[in-house]
C-alpha cells in the first residue's frame, strides 16, 4: 500500500473519529446548556407568577424544579414529554398531577442525558420537587422497576401521593430508545418524616 493511501485513509478515520466525538458532545453541551436557560426562565417566572419560555420560539416552559442524591442532581423539568423537549430536559406528562398537587406526578427524561442518575437511586433514597408557585414536596424511593413501554398502569393515579420517573431502558444501549422503561416510584412524605 503505497503512503499516499495510507494517509488517505488515516485523515478519513480520522475525520470519523473527531465526528463522532462531536456529535456526542453535541448532545451533552446542549442539554446542559438548555437547563442553564431554562433556570433563568424559572427564575422569570418565579418573580413574575407567570410561566416563562427559556428563550425565543420555545414550546415548553419549566414547571418544577426537581432535587436528588443529595443536590448532585438539580434540574429543571419542562412542560411536556415530546421529543424535542426532552432534548432540552426532563418532562412532565401531561395529563397526571400537575407537580406541587397530590396524584401522581410522572416525569420523563433521557437516560443518556438527565435521567441517567436514574441508574444510582435505590430505596430509601429522597427527591425533592419543587413547583413553579414555590411549594416543595420531598418524596421516598419505595420501588425501581423495569417495565414496557406499552405498560401504562405507571402512570395512572393510584389515588396516593407519589412521584413516577421514567426513562428507557437499558442504560448502556447503543441504540437510542426500544420498548423497555427504567421507573422509579416515589411516595410523598409528610413534614415530619424527613431526613434533610
């Protein structure tokens, strides 16, 4: 093989390698990106009692602030569960109880993104969710299953007091989504049974 080619094919594994770094750096500088904005506009609509888009054009707002591992995770959860905003964040889904009320609050998110710490939350283990009106709620780990997709009864209200994260399944996969889900049940404590 003459040196002409071999160069011509390590500059074109090499231009392979630098894209594929890219677009998956791509992904994790957006999404830590977007929940920089999307703080500014819970910050907004905090002050303002009025939901804020992060910034021009979006189609999601942030509805709650969501705390675990001891504050290691912080973000922002949006309006939603579409695609384009589980980009941005984790989402709410629509149609189960609106965060701060009592039902069950389902959240989605990316398991490569904002849900991986999904993976590291056992029992016992306490999350915190804070409205856009202020309220905070603290909520116990009482259950991680894995589950199909088309298994909706995670998401009904059971008529308690919980919180249901759901991402998919499972984490390491090198192709994005399939038909498994990773869930976490969590039920709300009251006042005076929390380990702050």
């Amino acid at each position: 093989m003459s040196v002409r080619i071999r160069q011509l094919m390590f500059a074109t594994l090499l231009s392979l390698a630098i894209w594929h770094l890219f677009e998956g750096g791509y992904i994790h500088a957006k999404a830590w990106l977007a929940q920089h904005l999307i703080h500014n506009a819970w910050k907004a609509s905090s002050s303002n009692a009025s939901a804020q888009k992060p910034w021009p054009g979006a189609d999601t707002h942030p509805v709650a602030r969501l705390i675990a591992r001891n504050g290691k995770v912080d973000l922002f959860v949006l309006s939603g569960t579409s695609g384009r905003t589980l980009a941005f964040g984790p989402g709410h889904m629509t149609g189960t109880a609106l965060p701060g009320t009592y039902g069950n609050v389902v959240l989605s998110g990316h398991r490569d993104t904002h849900f991986s710490f999904l993976k590291h939350l056992g029992i016992g283990d306490q999350i915190f969710l804070e409205s856009s009106s202020g309220d905070r709620k603290s909520y116990e780990v009482i259950k991680t299953q894995i589950i199909h997709e088309n298994d909706i009864h995670i998401a009904r209200d059971n008529g308690d007091d919980r919180l249901t994260l759901i991402t998919c399944f499972p984490f390491e996969a090198i192709v994005p989504g399939g038909p498994m889900r990773y869930a976490v049940t969590a039920r709300a404590l009251s006042p005076n049974t929390l380990n702050i």
